[in-house]
C-alpha cells in the first residue's frame, strides 16, 4: 500500500474508513458493507433476536485494508470496533498482535480522526520510526 507504518479505523455499521499515515502524511481507503445495515423489528413472541448478523465479508475487507500496517488504532462509535478485533483475531491472527489500543469515538471528520491516532501513537506511546 502507502509504505506507511501506522495505521487507524474508524468503523460502524454503515463504513469503516482506514488511515495508513506518518506524521505529516495519510492515505485513506473506504469500505462499505454491500447492504448497510437495516433496523430489525420482530413483534411479540417471534422467534430470534432482532439483530442482524455481521457482515463477514465487510470485517474482512477492512481486515484486509490493514494488513500491511505494522501498528494499528481500531475506533468508532459502537461495538463494531470489538466486532472488527475479534474478526481480525480469529480470522487474521497474525495482525492481532499489531493492534495498539481501541477507543471509543463518536463520528468525527478524518482530520479528527488523524489527530486523535497521531496523539495515541506518538505522544502516549513511541515515537515514530525512522525512515533511512
């Protein structure tokens, strides 16, 4: 992909944008899910739960927008971002290891995003690599 080492996602239901970026640059991919998810409503002693199943082939078509990263920030709003870690763990367990952190994050414009997995990485927790 960019050659970057960092990567972050911001995931729901509805997308998951992934950020490869260094500290002045990102690139930026968008999954979608081929059928967003729908509200399901079932009435009064109907059998099921009334969720939707998750979308395998969106969880890895994100897994496999990260594959290349050698850190990784998972964020969103919801438990799609705990869906997302358990796809990765048991489907791509190899990237596993490289996943850093997982926060809660409202629905923030790319630039928030950037500067929230910037901060994380950089000035919580390693500087960036050197590129020689």
């Amino acid at each position: 992909m960019s050659g970057h080492f960092h990567a972050v996602v911001w995931i729901d239901h509805h997308e998951a944008r992934v950020f490869h970026f260094s500290a002045s640059e990102a690139d930026t991919i968008v999954v979608h899910p081929k059928d967003p998810v729908r509200h399901i409503h079932h009435k009064a002693n109907s059998i099921g739960s009334g969720h939707a199943s998750e979308d395998q082939e969106f969880l890895q078509n994100v897994t496999n927008a990260l594959a290349d990263a050698g850190a990784i920030l998972v964020t969103g709003p919801a438990n799609e971002k705990n869906v997302l870690v358990n796809h990765i763990a048991q489907h791509a367990p190899a990237l596993k290891p490289k996943i850093q952190g997982v926060e809660t994050l409202g629905h923030p414009t790319d630039g928030e995003v950037l500067a929230l997995a910037r901060k994380f990485f950089w000035e919580d927790h390693q500087e960036p690599p050197r590129v020689s």
